[in-house]
C-alpha cells in the first residue's frame, strides 16, 4: 500500500497524543486534535445508546402484536432513538470529530480560530447530552423526535422538559462549532491557499457551519417556546389557548429539515476526499461539486413546508416548497454524478474507505431519488408519515451520513492514531454493513408504499414478512457496526505503524508524521496547487506520497 | 384483508390509479439512475483498478461544461415535470367536486368519531356507497391526527382549532384500512379502524337499518340548551344576527370588509365572536371556548345550516382552493 521507499514507519518522537495524559491534560486541552478525540467518545457512547433503542424497536417489530413492552415504553424508547441519534450523533459527529481534526490541518492552521471556545463547545454538548440522557433514565419522554405540538407542549408525559432543554443546550455547541470553522476558513488558511485550492471537505464544513449558525437558533427558539407552554400556559401553539400547532411545524422544520444538510454536507464532503485519493485523480468538476455545497446550504433553507403537505398549508405554498424542494435535489445530483465521473480513468484502490464512498454514493443516490419522490404533492399524500419516509431518510442518514462518516474513520485513522487496522476485518465489516442496511431498510419502502405508518407499536398482519426482513437486516447491521469497534480499538495496541502517508495521498494532512505533532506543522506550509493535483506519467519524477 | 404479504397495495379509488402510475413512473426513472450509477461505479471500479502501487489517474484533457450542464439541466427537466404531475394530482384532492357528501370526521385520542350526512354516527368505522363523491370535512379534540386510507392513497390531517377537507370516490366495494398516520400518543397504534364500501342500495339498506335522529336534532337542542336562541331568533329585536338564510351567503363586518359565512366563520363565531362581528350589532356575544366539545360544534354548523336551505349545494368558493383558508388567515 505505502509507496513510500524508506525504512519501515515508526511513530514519531513526539505528537500530539505523546504528551501529558492527566485528566486536566485531556479535560482542559485546547488542542483541536485532543478535542476531536473527546468528541469521538462522547458521540461514540450516544450512538451506541441510540443503537440499543433501535435494537429493541426492531424486536418488537418482529411480530404484529404489541408484546415485547407496552406501547408507552415503545413510543419512549423510539423518541429516545430519534432524539439521540440526530440532536448528540449526526449532527455533531464528522464536524466535532473529523472536522475538528483535520480542518485546520487540511488549511496549514495550527489549531482553529478560537480553542478555548472550541473547549467550550464540548462541554456544552455534554451536559445537553447528560441532561438528555438523565431524562431517559427517569422514564423517557414520548414526543417523538419532532415534539409535535400539542401533544408535546401539552400531553406527552415524562420528563420533556429536560430532554427539551439538553436539545436547546446541545444547539449552542453546534453553532460555536460553526462559527470556529468560518472563522478559521476565512482567517487562517496558509500562504497561497486560495478558495479554490481548498479541499472539498473543506467547503463541505463551510457549508454546515452557515447552516448550523443560522439555523439552530430556531429551533432553540422553539423549544423555549414548547416550554413556556408547557410550563405557564403561554398559547402559542395550543389552540386550545389561542395558539396554532401548524406554527410549530413551520418554526421546527425551517431548523430541522436544514438540519438533514448539517448530517450530510460534510459526509458529503469525506466522500470527495476519498474518491479523490484512491482512484488519484482531482474530483471531476472540482468548482461545481463546492458550489453544489453552498447551494444546498442556501436552497435548503427553502424547503421546510415540503413537511407539511398534509397538514393543511395552503396549495400556493405546497406548490412553492415542492418546487424548491426539486431544485435542492439538483446539487446534490450534480455531486453524484461528478464523483462517478471522477472514478473514470482513475488508478482505483479497493481499500476500506473507498468501499464507504461507493456505499455512500449508491445509498445516498436511493436516499435522493425517493426524496424528490416525497416532494412529489400528490405522491407524498399517500406517502407522508409512513415507513416510505423512515426508509428514505435512513437511506439519507444512514447510507449517506453514517458511511461517510465510517469511511473517513477509516481513512483518516491511521494519521489520528499512527496505527493501521485490520485490512481483511474492515472489508468484512463494510460488506456486512452494507448488506445490512439494505436488507434492513429496503423492505421498509414497500411496507410505507402498503401503507404501514410510522411510529406503529402493532401492526396488521399482512406487514409482518416484510418487518421480519427488516429486523433480520438490523441484526446483521449491528453486528457490521460492533466489529470495527473491536479491529478499531485492537489496532491501538499493534505497531503497524502507519507511516506519514500510508495511502499515497496528496493534501496537507498527508505530509505531517501520524499521529501529528501538537503545533501540527513545523513551518507553515506554502501552497502552490489545487487539489488533489497527482503528478502525472510524463512529469513524473519522484514516487507518488511524500 | 388478505393474510398473505403483498408487494403493491390494493388500489380502491379513482384518485389512487392516478397515484400509482405516477408512481410507476417515478420507479422505472429510479430504477434506471440506480442501476445506472450502480453499473458505472462498478464497471470503472474495476476496469481502473490500480495495477502498481505507484499509478495515478489519468486526467480529462479541456473543459467539461458542456458534460456539466447536461447533468445539472436534464434532472431538473425530469424534476420539474415530475412535480407538476405531483401538482396536479394534488388540485384535484385540494378540489372536492361541488355535489360531493358531506361527512365529519372529529379524531381524539385514541378514536375516530364519525358523522354521516343524515346524522348516523360510528366510530373507527366509514361506511360509504361505492361510485359517490364523498367529502370529509374533519378536525381534531385534542392533538394532531392523520386520517388515512391506504388502498385511496390519501390521508390528511386533522388538525386542532381547524377544519381540514378530504374527498374521494370509491371504485371497488370491499373492507379497507383506515389508520392515524399523524404520532398523537400512547395509543396512535390502535387508533385505526376501517372503511367499507358497499354498493349504493346497500348503503341505503345499512343506513336504514337502525332508526336515526334527524342530522340536526341534537344541534336545535344544544342551540336552545346554550341559549343561543335567546339573542339569535327570527325577529325584529333581535340583538344578533339572524341565522335564517344566511349559511353560504357573504355577510358584511363591522369596519367593511366582508366573509362568506363557512363552517369555519361559524366556528370562530362561536369560539371567538369578538373576531368578526356582523355589521350592525354590538359585539356582545360571550364566548363558548371550552364549553363545547368539537362534536358539538359541527352539530350546531349543521343546525346553522339547515336554517338556510339549499345551501349546502354550493360549497363557498372561498374554501375551494385551499385545505380551509378561514383557518389560515386567522390563526
């Protein structure tokens, strides 16, 4: 694999893990790479919560009948599902751990903008997520992930507030993130690295990080709005109280739906950098795959009534939000059809990341089209709130955002750690995912099609070959998703060392030791090219790497 | 109900043919970017796999806008196209025709209660004559519900504090699901229930089966039990409007403006009438928030209604376009 023609690697003498490891060295760094570590952990625990929530929803799905628990513990244990999985692990999980590691390496920084609020930015994510996590200890809340009004601001029980809160907590350490990352684009990046030379996983952060400052605040709003109805009687969308619940909608979704844009934007932009580094070759389409970003950013903000279909909004705007929601799916099209046109005449190594990014771009493309599909008006009447939705957006989040988060695990783990993995147990792993996921989600789109709805405790009859199917999946899945935790944490105590470049990949990051020292660069670089630039056969004269 | 799996659901209404062959459509245009980005990643995956470890990709000589524009400009065609079937699918259920019958739907946790146009009530259960336009104006006691009927490929919400409309015509006699799509708590799961076509005689026969109270029986009580006549009688001293003949009819507002006297005026009437008092009177009605169920409400719009025959022939053409456009001016 290493192309390198030098000695075996070793570790070097000194990095960034190499130094002091009392808790004070690790609780208070204000070293990007440490805090991407303690990211790491922190969305690693809630992901693995949120994995056993989907574990029993999968069993009690296994049979028609409500009789594995109650159908109040049922609705708890899906809202716990939704509320970790999207608010403490795709929204935080490639910006806080990938983007805050390799960021300001890929930009020749030596650590971002504002550490100390970066710092910050942790640890108000973890007492949103302690604050969300005690809620579930003491029984859980039964909203949903949406907490549609009223039922959430007037007829759920449980602790809602609290879970409610965390979520509002949880906001701020995403809109500090996105504002260290903008500011950090736009302040520090080295000598002679214009826009344009910037990596595509950098354009993707950028993108997020103005969805997640404009946006967020929303939501925040919103959620102490559900509170002071809940709490002093304030109608605002209780129509029992001279509120309108639809308001809700709209003020939710104008966060929510960006929000899908902040989980998938930057697997969005992983995948770029691994198309581009194993079939070495530029990304086809370089400009237009980082304006797709930005597009999506923007024209995502347009979309939110797309949720709303149903609900009584008006013709004129339902025709509005489905047309925006038609122009949206362009960039991302765009970006499709770019990376397959990339993988054109590349040099083509079948390494594990590269399997995830073609997952990706399989999955994501079947994610996409059902998507336009659901912005379809007179479709998505028949559609709307069944598992035709749980399906697409699994496809979107799972598929999409877990994969690349996945494969940019993979591919940036030798530099976070200096240590390579099993080969053979992560190719493994990527197939049982992938077969998993598939066997799991796609029979749900032809249940939702049949027309089962979704958050059902029990179910008709007729459903049940079709959810055993899906149950059968999510075990495989599971088990896709335990094993790189055991090859992962297993490679941690090897000394296959990985060497500064064990891919042979051009790109900053690529040319510092692994793991890499805590000032990250010795002496700033200077960029001279765009990137992904690989010398080619008649200019060649050194090896490919550095 | 067939016990065995099927792949595609049972289509029972003229709406849900047009459904499913959008939906035909939208699955071979799918099936065919799938297979197709499928195959090329494939095929270029393993046609350049990387021979020595020292390879690199070979780069496009020139520009690629034209390549560019061709991918971004020929999916927006097909979207676009797409969404303009998708819209005019949806104008159709947006547009109950004008004769269509009239039922209402209130859901509540965890049921649905349903009142047919001749007063008959049931609950989780729509009896409707096959080959008859049906139209379902309906709203919600408490939280957000979805009604739903699979096998017509439509469900709308019901929605608090508004009423939303649904309509179709049944093509097949048979027993259908009807299920709450909308999460609405500890029981969504089981507030489900069905919805049986029957032919039309049927129909007239299941109807005659049991002896019904006239539709606006119980709205003349509560209209007197409420005391709604004391003010709202039929002659000249009368401090509020007289309701004779006014259902459907414009009516004028204090400060000018004018409303089509709806369902949904009527509501707010009773609910809010400091809202939109009618030219002429003091705005001294006291309020019936909290004092009436939902169910009631709709008895008194229908006994409202009946005061004005033939009325209800006509549906106000300021609801036409729109899921219930009072509900939405003013929420």
């Amino acid at each position: 694999m290493t192309s390198q023609h030098e000695s075996a690697p070793a570790l070097p003498e000194k990095h960034y893990l190499s130094g002091a490891w009392s808790p004070q060295d690790w609780l208070l760094t204000k070293d990007h790479k440490r805090i991407g570590i303690l990211y790491l952990v922190g969305i690693s625990i809630f992901f693995a919560l949120g994995g056993l929530m989907a574990v029993l929803i999968r069993m009690e799905l296994a049979t028609p009948s409500g009789d594995l628990m109650p159908a109040d513990v049922y609705n708890r244990v899906f809202t716990m599902h939704g509320v970790l999985m999207v608010f403490f692990f795709l929204i935080p999980s490639i910006p806080a751990v990938l983007g805050n590691f390799l960021l300001p390496i890929m930009i020749g920084a030596k650590d971002l903008a504002f550490p100390k609020i970066n710092l910050l930015s942790w640890y108000i994510y973890m007492i949103g997520g302690a604050m969300t996590f005690y809620g579930l200890l003491v029984g859980g809340i039964d909203t949903g992930w949406t907490f549609y009004t009223p039922l959430s601001s007037g007829y759920a029980t449980g602790p809602v507030l609290t879970v409610a809160v965390g979520v509002f907590i949880a906001g701020f350490s995403s809109i500090l993130t996105g504002l260290n990352f903008i500011v950090t684009i736009h302040r520090m990046r080295a000598p002679g690295l214009t826009w344009f030379r910037l990596p595509l996983f950098v354009w993707g952060h950028y993108a997020t990080s103005i969805i997640q400052i404009l946006g967020t605040p929303v939501v925040a709003i919103t959620i102490l709005l559900v509170g002071a109805e809940r709490l002093f009687h304030i109608g605002v969308f209780d129509p029992k109280i001279g509120g309108d619940p639809i308001l809700f909608q709209h003020l939710f979704w104008f966060y929510s739906h960006p929000a899908v844009y902040i989980m998938i934007l930057p697997s969005m932009g992983v995948v770029s950098e691994i198309i581009a580094a194993f079939s070495r070759k530029k990304v086809f389409g370089y400009k237009f795959v980082a304006f797709a970003s930005i597009g999506i950013a923007v024209l995502g903000f347009l979309v939110w009534g797309h949720h709303m279909f149903t609900s009584g909004q008006s013709l004129y705007a339902g025709a509005v939000f489905s047309f925006i929601t038609m122009l949206v799916a362009v960039p991302s099209a765009i970006k499709v059809f770019n990376w397959t046109a990339t993988l054109y005449k590349g040099a083509i190594a079948w390494d594990t990341p590269l399997l995830y990014a073609l997952g990706f771009i399989g999955l994501f493309t079947i994610g996409g089209l059902t998507g336009v599909m659901l912005g379809t008006l007179g479709f998505d009447l028949h559609v709307h709130d069944t598992y035709f939705v749980v399906a697409h957006f699994h496809y979107v989040m799972v598929g999409g955002a877990i994969l690349g988060f996945l494969g940019g695990l993979h591919y940036w783990w030798p530099k976070i750690t200096g240590k390579l993995y099993n080969e053979f147990w992560s190719k493994i792993s990527a197939g049982i995912i992938f077969i998993g996921f598939n066997l799991t989600f796609f029979p749900q789109f032809i249940l939702g099609y049949l027309g089962m709805p979704r958050r059902y405790h029990s179910y008709p009859e007729e459903f049940q070959v079709l959810n055993i199917l899906s149950s059968a999946g999510a075990s495989i899945l599971g088990i896709g998703f335990v094993i790189p935790v055991i090859y992962l944490l297993a490679s941690l105590a090897n000394k296959r060392y990985a060497g500064n470049n064990p891919w042979g990949a051009v790109g900053l990051e690529w040319q510092i030791p692994s793991p890499p020292p805590t000032e990250n660069f010795e002496t700033p670089p200077v960029v001279t090219d765009e990137p992904y630039t690989y010398p080619q056969p008649d200019e060649k004269e050194a090896p490919v790497g550095v | 109900m067939t016990p065995n799996t099927p792949i595609f659901p049972q289509g029972a209404s003229t709406y849900s043919t047009e459904v499913d062959i959008l939906f035909y459509v939208y699955l071979g245009l799918a099936a065919f970017f799938t297979v197709a980005i499928f195959g090329l990643v494939t095929v270029f995956a393993v046609k350049y796999r990387r021979k020595k470890a020292t390879d690199v990709g070979v780069e496009p000589q020139g520009h690629a806008t034209v390549i560019e524009v061709t991918w971004t400009v020929l999916p927006l065609i097909l979207m676009l196209g797409a969404a303009i079937w998708g819209l005019k699918i949806y104008v159709q259920q947006l547009t109950p025709p004008p004769n269509a019958k009239e039922y209402y739907v209130v859901g509540k946790q965890w049921m649905w209660k349903i009142e047919h146009p001749d007063g008959r009530r049931e609950i989780n259960e729509l009896h409707v004559p096959k080959g008859e336009d049906i139209k379902l104006k309906m709203t919600s006691e408490d939280v957000i519900h979805s009604f739903f009927i699979p096998a017509f490929r439509i469900k709308v919400d019901a929605v608090p504090g508004r009423y939303n409309t649904m309509w179709f015509n049944a093509a097949k006699t048979g027993t259908y699901h009807l299920f709450c799509a909308e999460y609405c708590g500890v029981d969504h799961a089981r507030m489900i229930g069905r919805v049986v076509v029957m032919e039309p005689h049927e129909y007239q026969e299941w109807l005659s089966g049991t002896k019904v109270r006239a539709a606006t029986a119980t709205g003349e009580e509560l209209f007197v039990a409420k005391a709604c006549n004391t003010c709202h009688r039929p002659d000249s001293s009368a401090r509020a409007p007289i309701l004779n003949g006014i259902f459907g009819k414009e009516v004028a507002l204090l400060g000018g403006k004018t409303i089509v006297a709806d369902d949904e005026y009527i509501r707010e009437s009773i609910l809010n009438p400091g809202a939109k008092v009618v030219s002429g009177y003091q705005p001294i009605m006291p309020t019936f928030k909290g004092q009436l169920s939902e169910e009631e409400i709709i008895q008194l719009i229908k006994y409202v209604r009946s005061l004005s025959p033939g009325a209800d022939k006509g549906v106000p053409k300021t609801a036409s376009l729109a899921f219930s456009s009072s509900a939405e001016a003013h929420p």
